[in-house]
C-alpha cells in the first residue's frame, strides 16, 4: 500500500506502509530455503558414506550453498526459493521498488548470523531488513 505526500515544494514523496509478513511464513521460507541448500550440500559436496557420515561434511558447503542461491535470487528475481513457495518477496523499503544487488547482498550477509534476522523493531522488520533498506512483503494470501 503507498501513500503519496505531497510536500510545500510540490515534490512527491512515497511513504510506504507494508503490512507485517508473519514469523511463521517468514520461517517457512527461510526453511525451504535452508533444506534445499542442506540437500544440494549432501548430494555433491559431503562425499560418499552412509547418510550420518556425509552430515558433518556438508556444514560449510550448506552455508556456502545458502548465502550464494539466498543473495543471488533475491537480487535478480526479488525472492529466494522459500520465498516464492509461501509468498514472499523482498523489495526497497524507500520506494517498493526491486532490491539491488548491493541490497540483497547485504541482506543475506546479516541473515548468516540468525540473530540479526529474528530481532524486530516495532514495524516488524529485522535488523538484516533495516540495515539493507530492504522489506519482505506478501504477493499472494495463503488463506484463499
């Protein structure tokens, strides 16, 4: 939803309100997310063995793995697997337009360390969010 003020000087200025997208979508996607990295890491990168020996070889690839889809879908698609499975999209807090590259590389850089991502402010968005002028929106309703 955006409002246009119009200021003294004539210039328009867009104001968005984006309603809050729940935890419980947010965390389904970011789910998604993280079980498809986790597959592809054990599918090529965790050798060969049985299922709990290839486990703890795939930790770093499932990172790896994560950040580069994660950063590399939001930045030219405007969402991450996860995100279009529940959803979701992530544009340009300042004018609801598409995230830049820049933008969804910071973005996924302060999702790593999680606690940047479940920490909210008042309007519902995370550090990782406010940081990368960035906001998770809804494009479509579960429920119908």
């Amino acid at each position: 939803m955006c409002y246009i003020r119009v200021t003294s000087q004539g210039e328009g200025r867009l104001l968005h309100m984006f309603p809050r997208v729940s935890q419980g979508r947010r965390m389904f996607g970011i789910t998604f997310d993280w079980l498809a990295s986790y597959l592809i890491a054990l599918g090529f990168f965790a050798g060969s063995g049985s299922f709990t020996e290839r486990v703890p070889e795939a930790r770093i690839p499932v990172l790896v793995i994560f950040f580069a889809q994660y950063a590399f879908f939001v930045a030219f698609g405007g969402a991450s697997f996860g995100h279009r499975l529940v959803g979701l999209k992530v544009v340009r807090f300042s004018d609801g337009q598409s995230a830049t590259p820049v933008q969804a590389l910071i973005r996924t850089a302060l999702l790593i360390p999680i606690v940047t991502a479940i920490t909210f402010d008042d309007d519902g968005r995370g550090i990782n969010e406010r940081l990368s002028n960035t906001v998770l929106i809804q494009t479509r309703n579960l429920n119908s």
